[in-house]
C-alpha cells in the first residue's frame, strides 16, 4: 500500500492557549513495499506523522492517501475503522495497547472484532506468538507481568495477527537486549521482504543503515530530507549538524578517511569494509 501525504499539517490543542503546530506542510510519499527509516530530534514530529497514517489523528490541513483511502479533517474515526486492519501501529510505550487479562485475550482481540471465529483467531494467535520469540505457554499469562521486553513483543504479535498490509513500529527494539533487538529487526526484514511496507522510528542508525532502504528526517515539524540509505550516510556533516549519532561502522570510515583513506561512508557490510581496506593499503 503506498502512502501520501498532502500538505498535512497537525496542530494539536488548535484555537487554544496550550495550541502547538506539530506538522507543518508535510508532503511525503513512502513506496509500497519499501522498509523506510523514520528519524530526527524528540519532538520534530514523528509521533505525529506515524499516527496519521492509521487515522490515530486526523490532520488540521492537507490529506493523506493510503491506496482507496483518504484521511483528511472532515472524516470521522469510525469511517475508517477498516483502514486499522490495513496499517497496524506498535507504540513505543507496549503498556498503552495491552488490556487484556491474558495475552491469548489480547491477540485474538483484532482478528475476532474483524469477523475472525475464536478457533481461527486462537490459531493465528499462536502463530504469531512463534513469530516473536514466544511459546504457547504464555498464552494465558497476564500481559502485565511481563518484563518491557515481553510486552514490546506481545504488542507486535498482536498487530501481527490482523496481518496488516503496512507495519508502523515506534522504536520497537527499546528494551530489548541486544540479541533480543536483533531477532525483531530480522523479523521486520523478513515481513517486509514478504512484500509489506514497513516504516521503523528509530534513534539507533546500525539499525536503519543495516536494515532500511529509505530515510525520512523529520525536523521541526517538517520533512527535511526523504533520500536513500546509502545517500543518506554519505551526508556525515548533515547528520552530525542534526547531533545524530553515526552508525559504528561509519564513525570508523570516517578516522580511517582523516588518515589517508578514501572509503565511501555508506558501506554497511563489514566484509565490504574490510575488502576496500586491503584494496587502498596495496595500492
């Protein structure tokens, strides 16, 4: 499904002395079937703009186009409960979205109030368990005695059940260990490669250098830039300007350029690296 923004603007508490303008003239296309890397400083307006892609929120101004669907500020949340099948939010807070007393509760949930019998949902449920990283046993747990981590995932299997067409994820590796984090970004990868559009808000650039084939900044309310990976980290002064933290392997290139070297900083592989390394060393 491909995504369009038109002018979209969000202002939140408008006509009010606590009013403040959060999007602002934002025009953006995301590509169907692309992994698209969201980024920029807290408050630039990317809690914003991924709410608006499932009608969370409604713009002030300006619409949005998801295939047959348009959002704009005459409709009414209801009209596009269907549109919350196709794109399926994971907050960067799980605890928001769990309210289930069990987790079997919590997941079957989406696909029963879409037409789905508690045999096929209890199906697809333990599917989508297996999925991230958890056996059937938790089913009837309380999602609340979970660790952050747990929860993180039971929030992504519950989305995951409604087998939506674009996956929004709001930081979703945020209290995961590293193995953990590692095993959901291969998850994301492996349904994006399944043909799904999925858009990663993230602070981490390993995680968008290794994993995402476009970048959207967002700055002050604004779209900045919406370039390719490999574009994007050959900008090193734009990055730094915006005190984004470089990916390792980036920050590397770019000691091993001040000495002599001259590598392209968009390389992501470190067998990449490391081949280019001993190409200039035996020149």
């Amino acid at each position: 499904m491909s995504i369009t923004f038109k002018e979209v603007e969000h202002i939140y508490s408008e006509n009010t002395p606590f009013s403040y303008h959060a999007l602002k003239g934002v025009n953006l296309d995301i590509k169907q079937g692309s992994m698209t890397a969201l980024i920029g400083h807290t408050g630039s307006g990317k809690s914003t703009l991924i709410q608006h892609i499932n009608a969370l929120l409604l713009p002030t101004a300006g619409e949005i186009h998801i295939d047959d669907f348009l959002i704009s500020v005459t409709d009414k949340p209801e009209t596009l409960k269907p549109l919350r099948k196709k794109a399926g939010l994971v907050f960067q807070f799980p605890e928001y979205q769990l309210f289930e007393e069990t987790i079997q509760k919590d997941i079957i949930f989406g696909p029963k109030n879409f037409g789905a019998t508690e045999e096929e949902a209890l199906a697809v449920a333990k599917k989508v368990l297996k999925l991230v990283g958890l056996d059937e046993s938790y089913l009837e747990r309380s999602p609340f005695d979970l660790s952050g981590g747990q929860k993180r995932r039971i929030a992504i299997a519950g989305i995951l059940a409604m087998d939506p067409d674009i996956l929004i994820l709001d930081e979703p590796t945020a209290g995961l260990d590293p193995q953990g984090a590692k095993e959901m970004l291969n998850l994301f990868k492996k349904i994006n490669e399944q043909g799904k559009t999925v858009i990663l808000v993230s602070h981490d650039m390993n995680q968008v250098l290794e994993y995402c084939d476009d970048v959207v900044v967002m700055n002050k309310g604004r779209v900045e830039r919406h370039v390719s990976v490999d574009e994007l980290f050959r900008e090193t002064e734009y990055l730094t300007s915006l005190s984004i933290d470089l990916p390792i392997i980036t920050s590397f290139i770019l000691e091993l350029n001040k000495n002599g070297f001259d590598i392209d900083p968009s390389i992501k592989d470190i067998n990449e690296l490391i081949q280019v390394i001993g190409g200039q060393i035996h020149e």
